[in-house]
C-alpha cells in the first residue's frame, strides 16, 4: 500500500526535472543563436544591409561589448531583488529586443538593436544555467548540471550554421531574426509557467558598485570591440584601436584600485591574484585559443576556397554530434579525482585533430575534416566542465561574496577569451598568407616554360569570347595569381593549424608533468610515514 502510494509522487518530480531540462535547452539554444546567426553569416548579411565586410562586423562587436561583463552585476542584481522578478523582467526585456531585429532596415539601426541585445541576451544564458542546474539532484549538479550546461553553449555555433542558409533564403536578415522572436515568446512562456526555485534574497549590492561596474563593462567592452574588429582595420593602421586600448587598461586599473580596499568586492583583487586562480584563468585562456581552430579556422579555410555553409552541413552535423557526446560522457564521469584524465584525454583529441588539419589543400572539402573536427569538438566538450568544476568548486568554498570575481574570470577567459582566440589565429593566418603569397610570386615568371604553359592553358578558357591573344594572356595570368592567392591562403591555415597542435600537445605535456609529480607525492607519502 505505502509503496503504491509513493510511486505516484515521484512523477511530478520527474515531470520537473525533465522539464526545467527542456526549458535549459531552448534558453541555451535562443541565446546561443541570437550570438552566432550573425557571426556565421557576416559575408551573407553584409548585401542585405548594404555594407562592407569590416563594416558588418561591427554587428558582432556591438554585442559583445555590453554583453562580456553583465552576468557579473547580474549575479548581484538576482540575489537582491529575487530570482522570479529578474527572471520575469529580463526575458520579457529579451522578447522585445527580438522584435526590434525585425524593423531594422540599414547598418546604423542594426548595430544599435544588436547592441541593446547584447545587454538583453546576457540574463538568458544564466536563466538557461539555472534551469539545467534545477534539472538535477544537488549531488548531480556540479557534474550533470554543469557539463550539459556548457555543451549546450559549446554547440550553437554549429548549430547557427546548420539552419543559417534555409533562414537567409527565406528573408536574408528577418529570416534569421523572425526564428529568434519565434524562440524569444516560447522562452516568455516557459519562463512564465515553469517558475524556478525561489532562493533567499540578500542586500548585497552596494553604492560603489554603481562606480567599479561601469568601469569594469567599459574596460571589458572597448576589449570585446578590439580584438572584434582589429584584425580587419589592423592593429597598427587605425589609430582608434590604440585609443581603445588605452582608455580600457585605464578603466579596469581604476576598477582595480577601488575594488583593492572593499570589504565586499564585485572584483576581489587578493582573490584573483592567488596562485591557484592565476592557474585556473591561464589554463581556461589557453584553452579557449586552442579551440579558436573549429570557431575560425575550418570555416575560414573554406571560406578561403569559396564554399558556404550549405556546402557544410555534414561537417556541422559532426561537431554538434561530437559535442553532445562529448558532453554526456564528462556528465557520466566528471568527478574531482577524474578532472586530469579528462583534461589529458581532451588536449590529446584537440592535438590529433589539429595536426590532421595541418594537412589541407585546395583539393580539401568539409568531407574529409570529419574525423578532426569531431576530434576538436569531443575534446573541447570534455575540457570545460571540468575546468570549470575545479574552480566553481573552489570558489563555493570561499563564500557566495567570491561569485562574481569567479565569473569574471570565467567572462573573461571565455567570452572576451573567445574574441582573443580568433584575433590571434586571424592575425596569423594573414601574416603568413602574405609571407607565402610572397613566395609564391616572386617565382612566377613567364620565362619559366611551366609558368608560360600553365598562363595557355588558363588563356584557353576565354578562346570563345576574347579574340585578342593579349586579351587572353592577362586574363589567364589573373586566374593564376587568384591560384597563387588560393594556395598561399591554405598554407597560412595549414600552419595556424599546426601551431595549435603544437599549443595543446605542449599544455598537454605540462599537465601530463604535473600529474606525474602528484603521482610521485603521493607514493612518497606512505613511504615518510612507514620510516
């Protein structure tokens, strides 16, 4: 009798979780798709809004100025005013702004609406957080919770791309932006009726908040639009990225000297200085570069020999399916004890993909990057969570007020770290497409009778409608130099490509050091106490 009674009640508990779970997933996915439906279509939308591919850019840059530091005052602002109010008026606030992306008609206006919906976006990927971790038990959270978390986040670029093209055909930008106010109401809904726990409210915000935080989201912001965008105005050439630099080191340094001496700090300067989480934030920065190789570099490269997405959704089916079974294997085995293996099997899958892409030629096609895009992706799915289990775990044990410096670092090394990632692999990539288009050049000569033979050969394409035999020959040394051009773009990514290999097999190495000296300690241990 007592135990047909309690089958009944465990139902709705079931029932709960199973939809806090789906209500994670379409919070991640509407954020994750209001980010990259515009960085994954920068070249596509650059026509419908009438601007140049730089110009484009700034779309991406004026979201993530605003948007790579608010989760840290959020944090405050949530625990303060309680949690069905933030989670109420942030979502209602993200479907309005949703709207907005259907009455743009030029680049000025877009720029502002995505600006404002970097600051509207920020409070749904905490909700889509929040929601997963609700979705398990306490003893699940850190490990289950946390690992599907993040692979939903790890898997929206991929995603972007795999249902990009039907969108744009459709209405090239309100294509794309009519799914996201379509995804934006059902969030509203759900946020509606599926209320999360309440939890305890506290005073914790404070009056120098309202002084250290906007220099903080300034400092931050003048970062994101940087390495944004200094690649393509580059570093030395527009006097404005330098003024940004400057004004941004000025910002966070003064941030820092009032944040020295607060007694609740929103950023505890003792804390973040420590040894272990100057570790922790170097090896999350370090990380974050290396998979920079799946964010810029295969798309790059095939972007580089004239292919779009549509041409790779096999591949964009790969890495979503690499992630998610990347992420349910470390939500199956994330423990404390198992955190060095987890990092020693991802940096081993990032390197073996990254070399095999350091192999590319103009020949390449999305078919044959399957087994190392899948590589990167299962490697990057499992590296994260716990990363990421490591230092929530330590800063939980030194009290709710270190929150908000540990998101900061987490911002920072993954969302402004992102940002430095691709600058960094798009700074090299050009630097040494022109070292081999230099190369290249310099040995193409028409006294060459293999250069004179290949300049025919191309000429002859144009036999039926260029009688002019001189006509044809510069037209066919143009098809060459575009050939040159071609070969020097993949050779720069295949050495991109192989520097990150190097990166993680180096990081791999040093991890594989560090866990053998714990091997060694802990042997030694029993050793000292038996003499």
């Amino acid at each position: 009798m007592s135990a047909t009674a309690a089958a009944p009640a465990a139902a709705p508990d079931a029932r709960r979780m199973a939809a806090c779970l789906g209500a994670a997933v379409l919070l991640w996915v509407t954020q994750g798709l209001g980010l990259n439906l515009v960085s994954a279509n920068t070249y596509q939308l650059q026509g419908a809004l009438g601007a140049t591919v730089n110009e484009a850019t700034w779309l991406v840059a004026a979201y993530m100025a605003p948007n790579v530091s608010l989760t840290a005052i959020l944090t405050k602002v949530r625990s303060q005013f309680g949690l069905r109010r933030f989670a109420e008026i942030s979502i209602a606030l993200f479907a309005v702004v949703s709207v907005l992306h259907l009455f743009v008609f030029n680049l000025h206006s877009a720029v502002a609406v995505r600006f404002v919906a970097g600051i509207a976006a920020s409070p749904i990927s905490t909700l889509g957080f929040l929601y997963m971790l609700e979705a398990f038990p306490p003893e699940k959270k850190l490990s289950w919770g946390l690992s599907l978390a993040l692979t939903c986040s790890a898997a929206t670029p991929a995603l972007a791309r795999l249902i990009s093209p039907v969108l744009l055909d459709l209405d090239q930008w309100r294509g794309l932006y009519t799914l996201e106010v379509g995804l934006a109401l059902l969030c509203l809904a759900v946020v509606w009726r599926l209320p999360l726990a309440p939890v305890p409210r506290a005073r914790v915000l404070h009056w120098l908040d309202a002084v250290s935080y906007p220099l903080i989201a300034l400092g931050f912001g003048l970062l994101a639009v940087v390495f944004t965008l200094g690649r393509l105005y580059w570093w030395f050439e527009a006097p404005w990225i330098g003024i940004c630099l400057a004004v941004a080191v000025l910002a966070l340094a003064l941030a820092a000297a009032i944040e020295f001496n607060r007694e609740t700090p929103l950023m505890n300067i003792r804390w973040l200085a420590s040894g272990e989480m100057v570790r922790l934030a170097l090896v999350l920065l370090a990380f974050r570069i290396v998979l920079s190789e799946q964010s810029s570099g295969a798309p790059g490269l095939f972007q580089a020999l004239g292919l779009l997405n549509e041409q790779s959704r096999g591949l964009y089916l790969t890495i979503l399916g690499a992630s998610v079974t990347g992420g349910v294997l470390c939500g199956a085995l994330l423990k404390p004890e198992r955190i060095p293996a987890l990092h020693i099997l991802s940096l081993a899958c990032i390197a073996a993909g990254a070399f095999m892409d350091g192999h590319a030629t103009t020949l390449t096609r999305p078919a044959g990057m399957h087994l190392s895009q899948g590589l990167i992706a299962f490697g990057g799915a499992l590296f994260l969570p716990a990363a990421m289990q490591t230092g929530m775990t330590h800063t939980l044990k030194q009290g709710p007020p270190f929150v908000t410096s540990f998101i900061l670092v987490f911002l920072f090394t993954q969302s402004l770290g992102g940002l430095i990632g691709s600058a960094l692999f798009g700074t090299f990539v050009t630097l040494r497409e022109k070292y081999h288009s230099s190369y290249l050049v310099e040995h193409i000569t028409l006294a060459d009778p293999l250069v004179a033979g290949r300049v025919r050969q191309l000429a002859a394409t144009y036999a039926g409608v260029l009688p002019d035999e001189r006509l044809r020959s510069a037209e066919g040394l143009a098809l060459l130099s575009q050939q040159a051009t071609r070969e020097a773009n993949v050779l720069a990514y295949n050495d991109a490509f192989l520097l990150i290999a190097a990166m993680a097999t180096l990081t791999l190495l040093v991890l594989l050091a560090a866990s053998f000296r714990r091997w060694l300690r802990r042997t030694a241990r029993p050793a000292a106490a038996t003499a």
